[in-house]
C-alpha cells in the first residue's frame, strides 16, 4: 500500500485542516490510540501491555460494544485512559445520510453516559475508516466535538499485511506530535499482538512519552 496512507500527506492534513492529524510539539510526545473496542480479552490485553510500560492512551469505542462489554468499558477509565465516541455501529459515513450519522454518534454518547461508572464528558470523535462527509463533520464540530484523525495508520486490521510490515508501518513514520492508530479488535489482533510490545518498548527506547487526547 502507498505509504500516503500509513503517513498521513501534509496536503490531506491543509485540505481538511478542521480534523485534528497530529498534536506538534517540541517535548516527543505523541498519543497511542485505539479504535474499535472495548472486546473482551483483546481490550484487556492491551490494557496490561500499556500498564507493563506506564502508557495512557485514548480509546475511540463502539457504542454497541460499550454496551455488551461495559466491565471491560470502565476498565479502560479507571485505569486512566481516555475515551472517544466512534459511533454506535461504526458507520461509515461517505454511506450514511447526515441525519443517520448525527443519531448514531448521540446513541454512542448516550451509552458512554449511561455506562461509565465517572461522569464523563466525552468531546473527541473519530469517524470509523475515516469517511465522513462535510455535512457530518460541520454539524458534529457544531456539537462541541473535536474531530480526531490520525499522522500514523499501523494498519494492524489488514490481514493480507505481515506483521514485520505493521511494525514497519508505525516505526518508520512516528516522530513528536503523532498521533497513532491501532484496533483493539480480533481482526486486527494478530498483528497487533506482535506489533504493540515492539512499539512500547521503542518508544520508550526513544524518550517519546505517550500521552491521551482530550
């Protein structure tokens, strides 16, 4: 795959400069993130990886997984990590009228509220695969979110990718302000069971320092 998608292109990130890409600064920080969960036993195992390494990182849940799995939901709160809102049923917007998409993310911040043993505020959004229209995103900003893409895709979901590329993926291409994109889910996790360790630890080799977005 063209590396424009594992590194997000400086002209994407001017066209659509009302998403957040990255978080520049001088002080090699960046934030680790997570899409697609909470799943059991997946969401946990990262969990404990990022604990073996004193890592916060922010999770963009799914609403229907928030509400089957809510154990595992506050598991990730109470252990200091930051959630976003991912839809309810990770639509994908480019196929979804603006209505539907509008309903869908509200149903997603509905359970976060109803679930979440904190009262939490949750402002940050991603859209899943990244689709979403004009519309979609002018009235979600309009809701007092903040739209959270990413600098770095590890592309740990692609089962066709080995997962010495994945590592590759996120190695090659992290630097100060990045933001990185993993999935806690079971398609991805072959490769993120091998590449997630990798990464810690060369992150830390490196002096970044990982922090949640808010």
């Amino acid at each position: 795959m063209n590396d424009i998608w594992v590194k997000t292109n400086w002209i994407i990130k001017k066209i659509f400069s009302n998403y957040v890409w990255n978080i520049p600064n001088t002080e090699n920080k960046i934030h680790l993130t997570f899409d697609d969960g909470p799943i059991p036993e997946i969401t946990e195992w990262v969990l404990e990886e990022l604990k073996k390494h004193q890592v916060k990182a922010t999770f963009f849940c799914i609403g229907d997984n928030i509400g089957k799995h809510p154990e595992i939901f506050n598991k990730v709160i109470s252990e200091g990590h930051a959630i976003g809102n991912h839809t309810f049923n990770h639509l994908n917007g480019w196929k979804t009228t603006t209505e539907t998409y509008l309903e869908n993310l509200e149903r997603c911040e509905k359970i976060i509220q109803q679930s979440a043993i904190n009262n939490l505020n949750v402002k940050i959004f991603r859209p899943p695969y990244g689709k979403i229209k004009r519309s979609q995103a002018k009235s979600i900003r309009k809701l007092g979110y903040k739209i959270i893409m990413w600098d770095v895709l590890s592309l740990d979901f692609d089962s066709s990718l080995s997962k010495e590329k994945c590592l590759e993926n996120v190695l090659s291409n992290v630097e100060s302000g990045s933001i990185i994109v993993f999935h806690d889910s079971i398609k991805a996790f072959k490769n993120l069971e091998y590449v997630l360790p990798k990464t810690l630890a060369y992150l830390k080799e490196k002096n970044f320092t990982c922090e949640v977005i808010e």
